[in-house]
C-alpha cells in the first residue's frame, strides 16, 4: 500500500526532479518508515507531497515568497483559528444569556448536520493554531485542509437548498461563502506554502506572532465584518470597515521597496493581511450592487484609490532620492 502510495506522491513532483532524485527519495523513505506506524508513513507521504507541490510551484525554501510564507504561517494558524473562536464564543455567550443549550441546536436534519460539523471544523482550527504555536507543523498542516473542507460543507450544507430554489440571489450567497470560508482557506494556504524546514520549534516571537493572528483574525475581523462584538465600536464601524482594505494596501506598498532592499518583515506581515485585505475588497466591490450601501463602497474604492496613488508617488519619490547614482565620468589624464 505504501509503495503504491509513494509512487502516487512522487508524481507531483516535476518529471526532471524525480529523474534526478526519485531513487533517493525512495531509499530515504524506505529507511524511515521500516518499521513505523500507518500514522507515521502518512505524516512522512503528506511531507513529500507537500515538498513536491512547492517544487512545481516554486516554491523552494530558497526563495522569497517561501520565506514570507514561513515568517506568516504562526500568524495565518492562529487568525484562522481566531475567527472560530469568536464563533464559539458567541454561541456560548448566547447559551449563558438564554439558558438551556441544547435548544440552540438544530432540529431539522440538514441544519442539525451542519452545526455539528461546523462545531467540528472550528474545533480543528483551533488545533491547527495550537499545533503550529507549540511548533507541531505536520500536525497543523495536516488539520488545516481538513478544517477548511468541512467549512465548506457546512456552507453547503446550509445554504445548497436555499441556493436551488431560489437562483436569482446565488451570487450573494457565493459572497457568504466567500465571507464565511475566504480568509481561513487563503491563510491555510499560506501554512501549507511555507516550507516546514523553514517554520523550525515554537519561540516566543511565533507566540506573539500567533498572538496578534487571534486579535486581528479574531477580534477585529470578527467585530467589522462577520458578528458585530462590541456595541461601543458600532458607531466607527463606517471607518472601521474600509481600515482593513486600507491597511493592507499601505503595507503592500511599504512592502515592495522595503523588500528590495533585504528586509522581509513588513513582506510578511502584508502576506499574512492579505486574506482579509482580498475579502473585504470583495465585498466592497459585491457592495455596489446594492442601492443600500453603494455609497458607501463608492467611498471606500475612493480612499483605496486615494491611498494607491498617495503611495505609488511617494514610493516613486524616495525611490528616485535614495537610489545610488553612477559615478561621474571623467576623461583619463596624464600624469
């Protein structure tokens, strides 16, 4: 079965790798699991095929999108997870105000089904951030295609029926799915592009990397997109809401130059933005077509548009001061 399995995982590599390195691979994978587990085998056949999807991307550990992706996976395991928690929290929350909890569940089969395997994709999501926090990459890299499979159909599951029978309103519901779904599938990609050579043991700037994904995929997303936490902040949630879009923007801007010149840390963190930087620009953009909130998306394309240009010139500007200028030329003398 292993053999079958191994021959299966060495097709994603590129055909010239695995002419060069196919029988090593081979040999080293028969010396490490002589003998070991059907969990080990799969651990070390989901290695290879993760090793063999990067290499026919790119995606080597040399490379300056990997290391990005290294510098944002704690940060992308635990803004994933971030956005679970604040849904258990809620619905714990509402057990505690209503009391009994098990009239919060479902009744209806489908739904029944749907929160239950919700409750259990949030539960893997959370281990995927406590995985990657105590440095157990395998672990979380493994659990994050599985939780974010189980998102969906939960979605599916949920939404299928609606969606089929009335078929003028899919778009906005692919737009929930996209809410729903879009950040914790973008920022478990960025967990499985890092190269695991490359993510190393748990520290405690992982810790605090992990720490500011909870905040920022947690609280933050939670409260301008998705639930609405805090009834003190509705009144800036106007501003809030375009901030998301906005900050990303500046930092792919701050990025760029800042990248040339050898300095991957504010790379990294727009990398980890991203997710909620692309999804909220999708709804903005779904938003215009509603006649109760086109202003508004009018208004936030505005400021990203503001922004962009404000940007663009001031990076052109420090670019033209900063760059090293040639030496002048000067005719050779005789001396």
């Amino acid at each position: 079965m292993s053999d079958r399995a191994l021959i299966g995982t060495l097709r994603l590599y590129p055909a010239k790798y695995r002419r060069e390195w196919g029988e090593e691979i081979t040999a080293v994978f028969a010396g490490i699991t002589a003998g070991a587990s059907g969990w080990a085998v799969a651990r070390e056949l989901f290695d290879l095929a993760g090793h063999g999807v990067r290499a026919r991307l790119g995606l080597r550990s040399g490379g300056t999108f990997a290391r990005l992706a290294a510098m944002a996976a704690p940060f992308a395991a635990a803004a994933a997870a971030g956005i679970s928690l604040m849904d258990l929290y809620l619905l714990a929350r509402d057990w505690l105000r209503h009391g009994d909890a098990a009239l919060w569940v479902p009744s209806a089969a489908p739904f029944s089904y749907a929160y239950w395997i919700g409750r259990g994709s949030e539960a893997l999501f959370l281990a995927v951030a406590g995985a990657a926090v105590l440095g157990r990459w395998t672990v979380a890299r493994l659990l994050g295609p599985v939780a974010v499979l189980l998102a969906v159909v939960t979605w599916l599951v949920e939404n299928l029926d609606f969606m089929a029978h009335h078929h003028t309103v899919w778009i906005r519901s692919l737009v929930g799915l996209v809410i729903q779904v879009g950040p914790q599938a973008l920022w478990v990609l960025i967990l499985l592009a890092a190269p695991p050579d490359l993510l190393g043991p748990a520290t405690w700037r992982r810790g605090l990397a992990a720490l500011a994904g909870v905040l920022v995929g947690g609280v933050m997303w939670g409260h301008t997109i998705t639930y609405g936490l805090f009834r003190s902040l509705s009144m800036l949630d106007g501003v809030l809401r375009p901030a998301l879009p906005v900050c990303e923007l500046a930092l792919l801007l701050v990025a760029v130059p800042v990248l040339r010149r050898g300095r991957f840390a504010p790379a990294a963190a727009a990398l980890a933005g991203a997710p909620i930087g692309l999804v909220s620009l999708v709804v903005t953009i779904h938003a215009l077509w509603s006649p109760y909130s086109r202003d508004e998306a009018m208004a936030e394309l505005g400021v990203l548009a503001a922004v962009a240009v404000v940007g663009v010139v001031t990076a052109m500007v420090v670019e033209s001061r900063w760059a090293p200028t040639a030496p002048e030329r000067r005719p050779p003398t005789v001396g």
